[in-house]
C-alpha cells in the first residue's frame, strides 16, 4: 500500500508519516534523500536521527539522494517472502528532486546568471521573490529528463507491496521564482506530485499538523 503525504515547511507531514509508520508495521526503513551541504543540514540531520532513536521504534536508515526506484526494487525483492514487511518511509520527494535537478545541470552554470543563487535556493527550497510572472514553464515538460527519472519512480512505486509513505513538500503555493532554474524546479515538483499521487491508494495534506484525506474529500467529474 502507497501512501502519498505532502505539505508544507514544518507543517508536520513527516512527523505524521513517521506516526502513521509506527501503526502500519512492527519496524520500518526509513530513506533520506537529503545531502549535507553545511553545517546547518548536518544539525538537522542529526535531529531527525535522535528523534527516531528516541521513539522506541526500530528504523533502519538508508541515505539514498539518487537512486529511490532502485533502492524499492532492491527492497521488494529483500522483502517480498517475508511475513511481516516493515514499512518504508521516503523523506522526502522534493529533495531528492532537487538533488536530481542540480546533477542535471552544468557546473559551470552557464546559460543561468543567476545559477550560483538558483542552486542554493532549490537546495533550501526557498522561492522568495516579488517579481510575478506567467505560468509558462521555462523548459518543455516532453522534453524535461526528470520527468523521465520520475516516471522509474512512480513504477517503482506502484510496483511495491508493502505498507510504504512518499513524503513531499508542496511548493506551488507561493510566490514564482524569478530565475529559470527555480520555476524548473517548481513545474517539475508539481507534476511529481501528481503523478506519485495518482498512483498510491492514499493521499493526505498535512495542514498545521492536521492530515487532510485528499482521496476521500476529492471531487471526481465522472460522478458529477
């Protein structure tokens, strides 16, 4: 059973992921896909591990920024006779997204003024500007390689038997980023969403610490 949960920053959906794991399963493996890039992310890194040790719950950590439907392939064939599968946690989606994006990129950041910024501010997820603009993407969605790498995802997803949770950042809500490489990352996050979405027998948003069960209160035209 997949189990699609998302949100914003700090609005609880990892902890709620974490909470619903415990419920699901005797143990669980717990995939980070953040990468440590200062001293800050380690800090917030070794939180997260304390907070899990300190539950009384048995996770196992697996730190994979890449290669998340490898690593359920890998899974589902380690568990697929086992009697009792733990759950699986991925934290998060969006990071591992962005670890792909910046993979993708030159470099040299040319062809992208503001590529050094770009960069730092998809890591953080920051898209602070005061600049609107259009909601035209920068790149052509057929053409964009992470879809692609989503795509492997979601099959990998769907694929998987066991009780397993996608956490992932909602990061549509605010304001457009003014450089090309932040609205890539937006457009792309979004269309991540929804295709990990479709594909997984729950969905919740996490709103202020409060799950919202967006598959019991969606609306559907075919029943209109």
């Amino acid at each position: 059973m997949a189990i699609f949960i998302t949100g914003g920053a700090r609005s609880g959906k990892s902890d709620f992921a974490e909470r619903y794991a415990m419920r699901l399963a005797a143990g669980a493996v717990y995939i980070a896909t953040s990468q440590i890039w200062d001293e800050e992310m380690r800090q917030r890194i070794g939180l997260h591990r304390s907070s899990r040790a300190a539950s009384g719950y048995s996770w196992r950590t697996i730190e994979e920024p890449f290669g998340l439907a490898e690593t359920l392939q890998t899974l589902e064939e380690q568990f697929s006779r086992a009697e009792q599968r733990p759950a699986v946690v991925v934290d998060c989606l969006t990071l591992w997204l962005s670890n792909q994006l910046l993979r993708l990129e030159p470099a040299d950041g040319k062809g992208d003024p503001a590529s050094a910024e770009a960069n730092e501010a998809v890591q953080t997820e920051v898209t602070a500007t005061t600049k609107e603009i259009g909601e035209n993407p920068d790149t052509d969605p057929a053409e964009d390689p992470l879809d692609g790498l989503v795509d492997q995802l979601a099959a990998a997803v769907a694929a998987y038997r066991g009780p397993l949770l996608l956490v992932t950042n909602e990061v549509g809500s605010g304001i457009v980023p003014a450089y090309a490489l932040g609205r890539r990352f937006r457009d792309a996050a979004g269309r991540m969403n929804r295709k990990l979405a479709s594909v997984c027998e729950e969905a919740y948003l996490v709103v202020a610490g409060f799950p919202l069960d967006l598959k019991k209160l969606a609306f559907r035209l075919e029943d209109a």
